[in-house]
C-alpha cells in the first residue's frame, strides 16, 4: 500500500493517488464483465424492440449469448467474492491490526467505529455535500461542495453495483440452478428472481451507462475520457473540483501549504483554461 | 473558439439528457400507468361486453382491413415463408403483388369488381388481375391495327413483357389497350388526362349536385363500351383479340390459352352462362328459375 | 460431330426436356384434374355475398411441400364432379379422402383427430352433449389449421432443418419413384419433431388466448401468449429457439395427441395443480424437477388483480429505479445548466 506516492508530478502537473493496480484491474474486469451481461442480457428484457435480434446475433443469438451471460456472469461473481475477501483482508491487516497493536485491545465496539469510519461508508458530510450541490447548481452560491476522499457520487457508484451484484447475483443463480434452488425454495421465489434480476438489471445499466459515465467521462471537465481507472492518478483540477477538503489535507500533509490553489466551481475552471490558452 | 465546442457540447448533451429522462419514465413508472389502463379497460369489457361487441360489429371495415394487413411468417427451418393471412383460408398465398396504383377504375369499383355472374366472377375477376379494366371494357374506334401493352402495376409506366420472367398469372404488370386516334402520337386509354379527371372527380364528389354527378359519371364512363370483349375472343384460334405473341407470351404459352381445354371450357361457359353475362340484369330470374 | 456424340446429345437433350417440361407441371402434386390450370392464378377471386374475400388460388410451389401434397383436390372437395365447376361448399375436414392408411388399409380420415378434439377442453359440447356457454367462441379444424407444411429434418452428421442428401441416397437404392421418395422423408423427419415453429404455434393461440374478450369471457385469467412471451421461453421462441417448449408442451399430456388438450381443473391433466411438475421434469426439459418447482407462475402478468404480490415485488422494483435515477438525470441537467451559464447571477447571499 505504501508504494504508491500520494502525489506524482508528470511535466509539471501534479496528480493524486486515487486507486492501487489491484483495485484498478478489479474494476476493469467488472467494467467487461457488466458490459457483456448488459449486452446479452437486454435484449431478452427488451426482446420485443427492434434492435434485440441484431444485438443478440453479436453474442452468437439464442444458443450462445445466454452461455455468454453466465460466462460473465460467473466471471463476475468469482470477482464479488475476491472484492469481499479483498477488502476483510486489507481492513484487517492496514487497519484492525494496526488499531490492537496500539491500543493493546480489541472490542467489538472498536470494529464497528472502525467500519463506520471508512472512508466509502456514506456520513452526515455526504448529505451536507449533497444540499450543498443543490445550492450551488441552483445558483444560491458559487461554491462547490468541498468533497472528502470519497464523494457521496462515488459512494454511490460504490454501493449501487455492491447491492445490485448482491440482488441479481443471488437472483441468477437462482435461476440457473432452478431445480436445485427449487428443492429448498418455492417456486414463486423463480418469479421474483426474474422480476428481481432484470429490473435491477435495468436499474444498474442505466445508472452506470448514463450516471457514472457521465461523472467520470463526460462531464466537460473530464471529457472526453477520465484516465483514472487506467493510471490510478486524478489530475489536480478535478481533485480540487470534486475533493477539495481532501486536496487540501493531502497537500498539507506533503508540506506544500504554499501551492494548494484556490477552490472553484466549474466556471472559474474555465476561464482558467481559456487564461493558459 | 473551445468556448463555443463545450457550449454545443452541454447543450447537446442536455438533450440527451431529457431522452436518458423519456426511456427511464418509458421503462419504469410508464408502465404502472399502462397496467392500470389495461386493467380498467379489461374491466369495462366485462361490464359493457354486449356494447362493445355491438361496437366490433360496428367496426367491421376497420377489422376487414386491418385484417388484410396481418402477416404470417412460417419458420420451415431451412425456409421461412412469409406471406398474408386470410382469416380462414387454408391454402397458402406465398407471394405478394403490389396494388395497382395506375388504374382509376378501381378506385370506385375495386379490385375485384366482378360479381354479378355468378359462376363467371372469380375467372373474370383472375383476369383482371393482369388485364386493364379497359382493355376489356373500352372499343377504340381507332384506327389501324390495335396494340397492347404491359405496364407496372406499382409505376404505371409501360414495361417490357413479364411474361417469361414470371409464373403465369403472377405478373406485377397489366395489359393495356393503345389508342390510336388519329391525331397526335397513338395514347394509352388509361391516360393521364382521363386519370386527372377521375380524380378530381372523386375529389370533389361531395360539392357537386346530383345533376353534376351524373354529368361526370357519364364522362368518365363514355368510352365504356356496352359490350364488353368476352372471353371468346380472345381463347379461339382463328384471330384472338389481344396480340399474344407481341405481349410476349412464348409459343407453348399460346398453344395452352388456345388449347382444346381451355377453349373447350369457355365454351361451356359460353353455352350454359354467357347469355346471362351479356344480359346481367335478368341474371336473378334466371336464378330463380 | 460423330454419330456417337450426337446421339448422346440427343439422349441428354430428351431428358432434359422431359425433366424440365413434363414433370415440373406437377412433379409431386395430386392435381389429377388439372384444377391448376385455372387456380394457379392468384387473380381467381371474388367477393362473396356475406362480402367476405374469396381466394380461389392455390400456390402450386408450397402445396408441393405441404403435407396435402398426395391427396387430390377432390379428396378434400368431394362435391366438385366436374370441370367447371360450380361454387363449392365448406371442406369438410372429417371426410374419408383417397388416401390408404397403410398399416390397417382403411380410407384415411381425420375422424379420430375429430375424436380427440371432443374429449378436449376445447369440445363445443359438454361432457354430456349439451353445447356449452359461447359455443361459437370455440375452434373448428381451420381456427388452428393451415396447410400444414412439411419440416423435414437431416440426422445424417448432425441434426439440422432441410433434407439429407446423404440419406436421400440410400433410399434412392431401393426406391425408384423420387417423389415418393422426398414425401416420404418429409413426411417421416417432420412427424419427429414439431409441425411448427413454437413462435407459429404461440401466435396459433394468441388468436383467441390473447384476445381480452374471449379471456374476460371465459375466465382465462391471463392473455397466456402474451405472458409466456414475458418468460424466458417465450423470449427464446420469439428468437427462434426451437428447443424451448411452446403452449402445447406443456399443456399437452405426454404421449397423448395435442387435439386431446384437458382444462387445468381436470385432475387428468398435465396442467392440473399437483400434475404440473411432470411437465417440467420431462427428460428433455428440466430433469429432476419438485412439486416446488412447479409452483412457479408461468403466466404471471404486471396486473395486480392477476398476481399482486407479482405485481408489488415490481412495483417495489419499479420505484426503485425510477427513483434514484430520475433524481439523478435531474441533477446532471442542472449540472450542465450550470456549466452552460457559469457566470449567471440569481441575487443572492454572498
């Protein structure tokens, strides 16, 4: 964890540590993942548009595409559970660990302050950042909201996927494995997990593909293609645009107080880029 | 510059935005609203069953054509054949033919207008699937030998024979009648001049008086001869009426209109019914008796 | 050119025009009659006096590869004596045509199909000969029926649709008559697997089971092809997966002729409550398969008076992704609002 520098300068320009190369390859395997299983997957939900057939022909139509999805869908999966053991590993070596060599104790009430604590678990700063940005989109202020490490947006993109992996995971492999599942669960349990996984499947596709993209592509001051989820590194505008409050707290803590440069919305944003033209 | 690519930029994006808003609403809350509409109708079915089934009665047209409209694709495997569905037809049709979009005749009288002799509709009315109304119905007194030919049921334009490259009846293409008047280049009876009239009579039906009307009908149908050709001038071997050699038709073609079969039948039909045809209006009595 | 040469030419030549002339008139057809001579024109129509559309054609290329192709039009129209004919009456499915069953030897007939059929859930007539509510509601023969037409399937590697040539050859040792031939390797593969496409048979059935007054008057409870195409066989057929079961797969009992279709009431029926399961457990479908399993509502529609806890789990689901995504397409517009007119002013605290 410690072989990443919080702030890297590449001529001149100065970035910010966000994501490991594991955390990295992680997402990219979900990013694929998620892309096959929506591709293969809607135009079963979607089987009376025009376009399904077309779509589904890609995927190899009715005999291959759903061995395609479970394919993915498997692949997605095994990646759940590597995330899960993942994440109990690195809380419990960087963090529990540390935390009982220090205190020489451990109760189960310092775990729960400690999980409460992490960095993407959603806190009262989120909804103040939240109020905040509605203030400022509706022209009440000209200042953003001064975002932590993890904004409330990116908690959401967090927790969306986590709670949808859970649901429409859980739901197809119901249905995959219906005669087994049927054993110890009624049958009305398959209509549900048919309900279940295709609309939340639509609900995670259309929040990734518009909401998430959005924020970190097409946004004007990250198009046209936000470079973090491949390098790991957030140039210094879009840190001071998104996290300030962190931004500032990095560059303290790198005792370089002299240069932390000023917070703005992104209309000052581009007015500076027109000044450097 | 840059100014101005990111304005267009967020505009253009603000317009997808609203679409992204249109498919959320369509695939979300849009459809609570449908199920409750689709629900309350289903239950106005139950409740008024008789008034709505008087209102199908009613409609009857509409069902008749949207019916004409409802398409079957049979999947064979190693074959898909598509084609339209007659309620309660069991053979299958397999092929299409476009509507005939020169012909004014039938925009009053359709495109099956023969029905008055009863066991002569359906041949005249496969006749017409590839002879002009007029071809039959209208005598030039022109002068010169007459000339026929094909032309495209979907362009109306005069085109080369169909005949062998189709199978026999399937032509997209009808036979016409040329005049020749004597004056001017030699026109086909179907012309534009008699189209544009026909049309602007149709057109303007409803502001006329009846004495107008009457007046029109009578022009439009003045070339109509009395007596149409019938069906042995042309099925006889001496001189058929329509050139079929010239429209294209190969030898073995001929020989099978002309043959003893067919020629045979018309005359059949000739014997027992055409009295009848030429004299439609005593058709009924003859019924009865 | 040698005489030799000559003489083959004009060996070839005869075939060819005895091949190409000849036969291809009517190759396979039973057209005896030479009915075709005037129904082969598609023109041969009329309006009859109920004002209903009479087409008098008969497509030569597809009734050859229909299953009729060997009986005579005057199998069927039994009251056309003569050539011209006049208007002929209603075909009368049930007649005794001029085909031989071969195994008893007896006329062939559709009768026992007939027999089937009044044993069904679709009989006009009741258990005890009184005709039932909305009897016209009720199918005859040409409801569902077509011309069926012919399948055929090749084994010879693999399984796929059309006929083996390959196999072809190996009849052609014993079997001198080709269209024997071909009708009989028709007729065999397409009696092995299903006459119809289940996408066919599914729009077969929607004609009366989707139609919402036939549903509301005879209690269905759902527009059946409707919600079958809402579950993933329905879906598969409408791509046309062939092996995923249509309507009479399941509502069939195994083994038993799909004319002898029992109402989900009848305790002898596949589709009966604790029967369900034996349907779904078919070898070929789901092995192994619960009573549980069968619990599963195949017909469950969007409609809370159908299936209302159906209907809230998606109306749960529903608000759910309408919820958090119209918010959030929200703020992206306001986002790019924002980002259109940066320097706007609204009075404001400062």
């Amino acid at each position: 964890m410690e072989k990443y520098p919080l702030i890297k300068t590449i001529n001149g320009r100065r970035y910010f540590y966000r994501f490991s190369l594991n955390q990295r390859v992680q997402h990219i395997i979900l990013a694929l993942s998620v892309i096959i299983l929506v591709l293969t997957g809607m135009p079963l939900k979607f089987h009376n548009a025009g376009w399904a057939p077309y779509l589904y022909k890609i995927f190899g139509g009715i005999k291959a595409a759903p061995i395609v999805h479970k394919a993915a869908g498997s692949i997605l999966l095994i990646l759940f559970a590597y995330h899960i053991i993942y994440l109990v590993y690195v809380i419990y070596k960087y963090q529990i660990v540390p935390l009982r060599d220090k205190e020489r104790r451990l109760t189960s009430g310092m775990i729960l302050k400690l999980l409460a604590t992490q960095p993407l678990v959603p806190n009262m700063k989120d909804a103040r950042d939240i109020r905040d940005l509605m203030t400022y989109l509706l022209y009440f202020t000209n200042k953003r909201p001064d975002g932590d490490a993890f904004t409330w947006k990116e908690k959401f993109d967090y927790w969306a996927p986590f709670w949808g992996m859970v649901v429409i995971g859980l739901s197809g492999l119901i249905m995959w494995n219906k005669v087994l599942a049927t054993k110890i669960v009624p049958g009305i349990v398959i209509n549900f997990s048919l309900i279940a996984h295709s609309d939340e499947a639509l609900l995670a596709a259309l929040f990734l593909f518009i909401w998430h993209w959005y924020n970190v592509h097409f946004s004007i001051s990250v198009f046209p293609m936000g470079m973090v989820f491949i390098t790991g590194y957030l140039p210094e505008e879009l840190m001071i645009e998104e996290h300030y409050e962190y931004y500032v707290k990095i560059m303290k803590q790198a005792g370089l107080d002299n240069e932390i440069r000023p917070p703005h919305g992104a209309h000052s944003e581009l007015s500076t880029d027109e000044a450097e033209k | 510059m840059k100014n101005i690519f990111y304005k267009l930029y967020v505009v253009a994006f603000m317009c997808l935005t609203v679409w992204f808003i249109v498919i959320i609403w369509n695939v979300t809350f849009h459809h609570v609203i449908e199920e409750y509409e689709n629900r309350k109708e289903l239950e106005e079915v139950a409740t008024i069953k008789e008034q709505k089934k008087r209102e199908a009665e009613k409609t009857k047209f509409e069902r008749i054509i949207l019916q004409s409209e409802e398409r079957v694709k049979h999947y064979l495997g190693y074959r898909v054949i598509e084609e339209q569905r007659i309620e309660g037809h069991f053979h299958h049709i397999g092929f299409d033919i476009g509507p005939d979009n020169r012909s004014y005749c039938i925009r009053c009288h359709g495109d099956m207008p023969h029905d008055k002799v009863r066991d002569l509709r359906a041949f005249l009315n496969m006749h017409a699937f590839f002879i002009a109304c007029q071809t039959c119905h209208v005598k030039t007194e022109g002068r010169g030998p007459r000339v026929y030919k094909w032309y495209d049921r979907k362009t109306g334009e005069l085109v080369p024979s169909p005949v062998l490259t189709y199978r026999a009846g399937t032509y997209n293409a009808k036979i016409i009648q040329i005049e020749n008047t004597g004056v001017g280049e030699p026109q086909r009876v179907d012309s534009q001049e008699r189209i544009d009239f026909a049309s602007e009579f149709k057109e303007r039906e409803k502001e006329l008086s009846e004495a107008q009307k009457s007046k029109a009908k009578k022009m439009i149908h003045e070339i109509v001869s009395k007596q149409p050709s019938i069906c042995e001038d042309c099925h006889q071997r001496e001189s058929p009426l329509l050139p079929l050699h010239e429209l294209g038709y190969p030898r073995d073609r001929i020989d099978s209109i002309l043959s003893t079969e067919v020629v045979g039948m018309v005359k059949k039909y000739t014997e027992f019914y055409m009295p009848r045809m030429l004299h439609p209006g005593e058709q009924n009595k003859e019924n009865e008796k | 050119m040698s005489l030799k040469r000559a003489a083959r030419l004009y060996i070839v030549g005869f075939i060819f025009i005895v091949l190409n002339f000849y036969p291809s008139k009517n190759l396979f057809s039973a057209d005896v009659g030479n009915c075709l001579l005037c129904h082969k024109y598609p023109g041969l129509s009329r309006i009859d006096e109920q004002g209903k559309m009479k087409l008098l054609y008969v497509n030569e290329d597809i009734f050859n590869i229909s299953v009729h192709l060997k009986v005579k039009c005057e199998g069927c129209h039994t009251d056309i004596k003569k050539i011209p004919h006049d208007p002929v009456n209603k075909v009368d499915c049930l007649v005794e045509c001029h085909i031989v069953e071969p195994s008893s030897e007896q006329k062939f007939s559709h009768k026992d199909v007939d027999n089937y059929v009044k044993k069904s859930v679709h009989a006009a007539l009741d258990k005890y000969g009184m005709p039932k509510k909305f009897k016209e509601d009720l199918p005859t023969c040409k409801n569902c029926h077509d011309e069926p037409l012919y399948r055929p399937l090749s084994f010879f590697k693999q399984v796929r649709p059309g006929i083996s040539e390959a196999a072809l050859g190996r009849c052609r040792v014993c079997h001198k008559k080709e269209d024997f031939i071909i009708r009989f390797y028709n007729h065999v593969t397409t009696r092995l697997h299903r006459t119809r496409n289940p996408i066919n048979i599914a729009e077969v059935c929607a004609r009366c089971h989707d139609d919402p007054l036939l549903v509301e008057r005879h209690n269905l409870g759902t527009r059946a092809v409707f919600s079958y195409g809402e579950t993933f066989h329905g879906k598969a057929a409408r791509f046309l997966d062939e092996r995923v079961p249509d309507c009479l797969d399941c509502h069939v009992n195994t083994g038993e002729s799909v004319h002898q279709m029992l109402s989900h009431k009848d305790s002898a029926a596949i589709t009966y409550r604790e029967n369900k399961y034996l349907a779904c457990s078919n070898i070929e479908c789901h092995p192994g398969t619960s009573q549980q399993f069968a619990s599963y509502k195949v017909h469950a529609e969007f409609n809370l008076d159908q299936s209302p806890v159906q209907y809230y789990f998606t109306l749960f689901f529903i608000i759910l992704t309408g919820g958090t995504l119209l918010p959030l397409m929200a703020i992206i517009f306001l986002d790019l609002i924002r980002r259109l007119f940066p320097d706007a002013v609204i009075p404001r605290r400062r």
